[in-house]
C-alpha cells in the first residue's frame, strides 16, 4: 500500500533530530508519550497499524497470545491521514512502538531518519520466513543500500477490472495484450455522445500514469536517484498514450470526486475499463448485482508489445531501532508471515500476500478474480526509493493533467515534470554530495 499523498521530507537523523523536535514545538504538534523514551511494561508488546489493517489483527492475536502467554500485544489503529506525522513525531520523541505497519513508499523516509532494525539476520535464521517464497520485486521495496529492513506484509499492485460482455459484444474474446490492442478496444468501446467510455482513468490520482511508466525500461529518477527522468523517450511514450486517452475521447477528463460512484457506473456500462487494486474484487461483488457478477473481470496489465509490468505495492512489517522487545516483536512478524495466517488475513481484510505458498490454498486459491494479481505480481517493479517519491508523484500528475486540458505539450510537459523534481530533490543531492565515502553520513 503506498500510503496516501503527502508532502514528504528527506530527514538526516544526525542533523536534523533536534530540527523536528524544534518544528513539533512550532507547530504545537503534540510529542506521543513525551519527549523522553516510552516506559516499557514487562511482557507489553506495541504494534501500531495504519487504516483498516487493525481490525483485522485484532481477530488474529487470540492464537498468537496462546502461543506465546509472556506476550501479551497492544495494537493502536492510526488513521491514514495521521500516521505519517504521528510516526515521525513519535521518532522525534523517542517513544516509537517496537513494530508497525509501514507502506513500501514510506520505508526510505525511516530509513534515513536511522529509526528502522535491519532484519536481514533474523530472516537468515528463520525457519518461517524463507526470502525465495516471497514475491521478488515485493521483497526488493524493502532492501535500503542493500539491508533488508522489513518483512512483506500485504501487496497491492494495479491492473484491470474489466466488463466481459462488453468486450464480447464489441468482438473481443479476451482482454488486451499489449498497447496497441488496447487502443482497439478502448476506441471500440468509447461512444462519448451515450456518455460510454473505455476507462475511467481520475485525472487527479497519479496511480494510473505511474503503472503505464513503469512499463518502459527509462527509470523515473537517474544518477542515484538525484533528479528527475521523465524527459527520457520511455516516460515521453507512457505519458502520450495517457494524454492520448483522454484526447481519443476514450476516457473523460474528470477527477474521482468529479466520477461518483465508479462501482454503479461501471456497472451501467459507463466505463469498460477501470484501472484499480485488490480492494475492489470485494467492492465489485458488494455493489453490483448478481445478475451482472458474470459480466465484469480482472486481467494483468497489457504492455507497449506484451505482457505488462506493474507497481510494486503494499505494506511491511518493521522493528524501530529504539524497540524494547526486539525478539518478541520478530515472533510476531514470524506468526504473521504464515501462509495460513496470511490467508486468513485475506478472509477477513483482502488484503492479498505477499508469499507465493500463501496463494497455494484457501479463497485465493479457487478465486477467479484473484488469478490476474497473482499472474501480475510476478511482473511487478517498485518505485525510486526515495522519501520524496510521493511528492514527485503527485507534482508528475499536475502537470500531467496540464497536457490533458491541453495547456502543455508532452515536451513541455515532462520537462516541467524534471524542473520540479529537481526542485524536489535538491536537498537529496546535498546530503549526497556531502556524504562520507565510507559511512554515508553527512560531512
């Protein structure tokens, strides 16, 4: 899960501690359980989760305190829109949890800031979590400068939900393959004088755009991830059959608040397409009626010449530096990385894992909506990773929806795109630039 859209921060935890300490007070942003190190009861473990993910933990602790009746676990639920800043506040404080839920595009901020345990040593000993099971590019969001410090979690990638019967009616028997098919597709399916599109693609969430980009070989950040590349010829291909989408006439210009409700209009035929995660396998079969659960599906995402790649999402489980009970919190993530466990996890949330074995049996396994991702997460590619990524998300798709309304060309547009991520980026090269060539710290 890549946890909203927020302005991010590059921190540096040798310079810049007593700098947050300084902003909290500003701010009047309260310190979680003070400024000093959290007491820490006997036999207490902490574990904070982000969002929905809490309530479903909840109903898995029972068997995990019976296994192990020395622990007993403290979850706190943080609200999405909260958790960035609770984490780094708590950081600041020293009164971090001794594990929490972090979303793979949050882990390079915790990094930096020095606040996250490498893992690569308990995982080596492990006789649960075994590294080759685990999906590779989702394993990979969690190697920092080569160390390993969180344990997968859930995944989440995106790719399309898809109405069959239209296609059929249309004259196509199976989804798309590669671009240029799609293309067919989308301008077989579009009549916009019915108000019939062939995607719903939200001019305002980055998501869509940053699938189709990573499709081409051009990576999004060059030289170590300093600046930007999205004038590359890659990104430049991605970015115009986005724009060419909506200039086609194939999908409308609008944002998600502008789209309603997607599921219904979906359903009535108002979109053919709807490029979406996991989540929506549930929403589809709560919303639409069962006479129509026939008529839609899912497919992995069509490729510029073949099969597609798609974005390495999800969430991790991670042990801060300062944790009090390290090697109870490690039985923790052990116990939640089972395969039963983790199908049990996806019973309760759908939230899909991130291990191939856990796909081997259960409602995954015999779930026909379910196949797509599980093809799809073995073509998956992460994100730069670097704190600042979400914010040069969200500028890439400002200034794509500037070439959608028009008001840039492509060139103009990726060229935008650059300028502000180098802006972006400039304190990154600093502290680069800046570093000792042995340790990595600032000079």
């Amino acid at each position: 899960m890549s946890h909203g859209s927020r302005p991010r921060r590059w921190l540096h935890l040798r310079s810049m501690r007593c700098g947050l300490l300084l902003a909290c007070v500003v701010l009047g942003t309260p310190l979680i359980g003070g400024c000093g190190p959290a007491a820490a009861e006997n036999h207490q473990l902490t574990l904070w989760t982000i969002g929905r993910e809490g309530e479903a933990i909840i109903q898995l602790l029972p068997d995990f305190e019976r296994a192990h009746p020395d622990i007993h676990v403290n979850v706190q639920q943080l609200p999405l829109t909260a958790a960035h800043q609770k984490l780094l506040t708590a950081f600041a404080g020293g009164s971090t949890p001794d594990l929490t839920q972090l979303g793979n595009t949050w882990l390079p901020e915790m990094v930096a800031l020095d606040a996250l345990e490498p893992l690569q040593a308990r995982v080596d000993r492990s006789t649960v979590i075994r590294q080759d099971d685990y999906f590779a590019s989702i394993w990979a969001t969690n190697v920092i400068g080569g160390k390993l410090y969180g344990v997968p979690w859930y995944v989440d990638t995106r790719l399309l939900f898809y109405r069959t019967d239209l296609l059929r009616a249309a004259g196509f028997d199976a989804p798309p393959r590669d671009w240029a098919e799609w293309r067919r597709m989308l301008a077989a399916l579009s009549d916009p004088q019915r108000h019939a599109y062939g995607i719903l693609l939200p001019t305002n969430e980055y998501e869509q755009l940053m699938s189709l980009a990573l499709q081409e070989p051009d990576p999004l950040l060059r030289d170590n991830d300093r600046y930007g590349n999205f004038e590359s010829a890659g990104f430049k291909r991605a970015l115009t059959f986005y724009v060419d989408t909506f200039r086609l006439h194939q999908a409308p210009p609008i944002t998600n608040v502008e789209a309603g409700n997607p599921w219904s209009e979906f359903g009535r035929g108002a979109y053919a397409f709807y490029l979406s995660g996991p989540w929506n396998i549930g929403e589809f079969r709560k919303r639409l009626p069962a006479a129509e659960q026939d008529d839609w599906s899912t497919a992995p995402l069509p490729g510029p010449h073949d099969a597609g790649i798609g974005a390495a999402g999800g969430s991790s489980l991670v042990i801060f530096r300062a944790a009090k009970h390290k090697d109870a919190a490690w039985q923790l993530i052990e116990y939640l990385s089972q395969p039963q466990v983790q199908q049990r996890f996806y019973d309760l949330l759908g939230d899909m894992p991130p291990r191939r074995s856990s796909w081997a049996g259960g409602a995954l396994h015999v779930d026909p909506k379910a196949r797509a991702f599980r093809e799809q997460l073995e073509r998956v590619r992460p994100t730069p990773a670097v704190p600042e990524w979400e914010r040069i998300a969200n500028e890439m798709q400002l200034v794509a929806a500037q070439a959608i309304a028009g008001e840039l060309t492509i060139d103009q547009a990726t060229a935008e795109m650059d300028r502000r991520t180098d802006r972006i980026l400039e304190k990154r090269r600093w502290i680069l630039d800046h570093a000792h060539p042995m340790t990595g710290a600032a000079r």
